[in-house]
C-alpha cells in the first residue's frame, strides 16, 4: 500500500529532472556505441577487402612470372639444345672427313 501511494505521488521537479537527465545521457551513450561499432564493422571490412585484393594481385603476379619462366626456359632449353646438336654434327662430320 505504501508503495503505490509512493508511485502515485507527485515527484519533486528536480527528480524528474534527474531521471530526464539520466535518460538523455543513456540514450547518447547508445548511439555513441552504435556509431562505434559500425565504424569498426566498415574498417573491418575494408580490412578484408583490401586483403583480398592483395591475395588475387599476389597470384596474379605468381603466375604472370611463372609464365614468363616458362616461356623464357623454353628458348633456353632451344638454344641449348640447337648449339649441342650442332656441336654433335660438326663433331660426327669432322670424323667422316
């Protein structure tokens, strides 16, 4: 019984100012702590996009130096072989002689 005449009755101004207060500071600590996590929802995400982006360049160049390896092993090994075999012809044509 006491506590709903306590409810019931008139609060002095100044605790309602109080509570006001109280609720606008609450209210602005939670949007503060909603702008804080969706700023660090999109730097993670900008995190994860450039790492990303780093990978698919990386292989990229992976394989653009594998191909150019390749491609220059092959005239090597052409070279090489073009200067053995005419070493091995001029060797057999000398002994013909």
């Amino acid at each position: 019984m006491q506590d709903e005449l306590e409810r019931s009755a008139p609060m002095p101004e100044n605790d309602i100012q109080e509570r006001i207060h109280g609720l606008e500071t609450a209210q602005a600590v939670q949007t503060a702590t909603q702008a804080g996590a969706e700023a660090t929802q999109s730097a993670a995400m900008a995190g994860m996009t450039s790492t990303q982006a780093a990978a698919h360049a990386g292989t990229w160049a992976t394989m653009a130096a594998g191909a150019a390896g390749l491609i220059v092993g092959i005239f090597l090994g052409l070279a090489i072989g073009r200067r053995s075999c005419e070493r091995s012809w001029r060797a057999q044509s000398w002994r013909r002689l």
